[in-house]
C-alpha cells in the first residue's frame, strides 16, 4: 500500500455561521502529484491555509507524515517540510529575485538582534551559504539570469517561477500549489510544469489546486473535487471525466476557483 504522507480526517473549517470546509478526509500519498479541482467558492484555497497554520480547523484533525500538526504555525509546518505557494504571488517587489529567495530559510543568525554583533564571522558565513544555494534554485527555476532583477519588476508567470524557488529553499517534502497556471503564459507553464515533474521524480509530493483541466488531467493523479466544501470526487483522471457528478456539474466548462 502507498504510504500517505499528509493526512485528514473530518477538517472542517467554519466562519461565523458559514461552513467553507466541511468535514473533509483524505490522504495525499507520498510521491504523488494531487488536482485538488471545484467551481468558485468550493474551499479549495481555505483548506490550503487549514493546512498550512495560516487558519485553525475549527474541527478534525491533520497528520503530516504520521504526526499530529492539526494547530502548527505556518512557519513550524515550514521547519517541518511543507510548503506552500499563493494563488497571487506577492514576493517583496524592491528587493531584487535573488534577495526574495535567500529571505526564506527560517532561524537565519543575521536575523537575531546579536547575530551580526557577535556572531558577524558566522552570519557571513552562512549567508555565503544560503547565496550559493539560492542561485542554484534560481538556475533551476530558469530564473538566474533576473537574480538582480526587482522582484516588482518582473512578469507575472515569473513570479510564479519566484514563489516555488523560495518554497524550494526550505527543501520540503510536501508542497501546495495554488493555481500555479493561472496567468502564466504557455511557455512559463511548460517550464513550470517541466520543474513539477523533475521535483516529483526526486520524490516531492505535490498538491495542486488548478482550474485548467487540461493541466489537471495531464499531469494530475489522483484527482480530488470539492464543492460546498466536501470532496464529492476522488479517483483518478480517467474516473474524473467519466463520473456523472461532475459532468452533470461542470460539463461544458471548466472548473473555476
């Protein structure tokens, strides 16, 4: 049997009286690349930040790699291999790609009040570190050649390329993609899809939310629906086609976020 590296049972995610995420329960497998799928306001993106600390269940429970994180705070979930990008990219546009990118590995001594004053030898060092290691992310994301680029500067299918090399720079196991294609050109989603795959033959596991079924259905399995914030679907991308849920549903059009 195929070993799961996330699990949920019964997330359910409540705002006042609205229900967004309703007792939803699924295992993501390690190794597997996930289409989390659903029309405009099915709870795709609030279960994303059920999952990763930035909102409370307001029940159940979640299991990363067989430990309870149901409560952990985004940047723990970080230090313990998931990560996540945003559906809108929103990198610090002043600074330059490769600034971005050496921002985000966590406990960082030049961050600490003392580190520069009497560790100064040691901050350098290990910003020497994360510098080489960041330009070798940039090289993969296709991306090192805009290094001393601002961030503001560039287009919106790069930052896309952006947010994964950052997340990239915690070396999780587990990464949530949220509408990676969205707004990206043809040609920046090829590599963008190109840069998945590599990654997940590493042994990455992927979870994406995409409302491009034609992404979806290529690169996707299984393939997991929500709607009014339960999974009415899970199986694989043949089975999603063929299932009369979701062409009753959707049939004609494609699934929107």
């Amino acid at each position: 049997m195929a070993e799961a590296i996330l699990g949920l049972q019964g997330v359910t995610r409540d705002f006042g009286p609205f229900r967004a995420v309703d007792s939803v329960s699924f295992d993501i497998n390690r190794g597997s690349i996930t289409g989390l799928i659903g029309p405009n306001g099915a709870g795709k993106t609030t279960l994303f930040n059920v999952l990763t600390g930035m909102l409370p269940p307001t029940a159940g429970k979640v299991h990363l790699d067989g430990r309870d994180v149901t409560r952990l705070s985004a940047n723990r979930l970080f230090g313990q291999g998931l990560g996540r990008t945003f559906q809108i990219p929103r990198p610090f546009s002043k600074m330059s790609v490769l600034e971005n990118v050496m921002l985000a590995p966590m406990a960082q001594l030049g961050e600490r009040w003392f580190g520069p004053f009497l560790h100064a030898d040691k901050v350098q060092q290990q910003e020497g570190v994360i510098r080489d290691k960041a330009i070798e992310v940039l090289k993969f994301v296709t991306l090192d050649q805009l290094a001393d680029h601002a961030a503001g500067q560039i287009s919106g299918g790069q930052m896309k390329l952006l947010e994964l090399a950052r997340v990239l720079m915690g070396d999780p196991q587990l990464i949530l993609l949220d509408e990676p294609a969205a707004g990206v050109n043809p040609a920046l989603t090829g590599i963008l899809i190109e840069k998945i795959e590599e990654l997940n033959r590493q042994g990455k596991t992927f979870v994406i939310i995409e409302h491009d079924m034609d992404f979806v259905m290529q690169h996707c399995d299984p393939v997991i629906a929500l709607a009014e914030g339960k999974v009415v679907f899970e199986g694989t991308p043949q089975e999603a086609q063929a299932n009369p849920i979701l062409l009753d549903a959707y049939l004609g059009s494609q699934f929107d976020d």
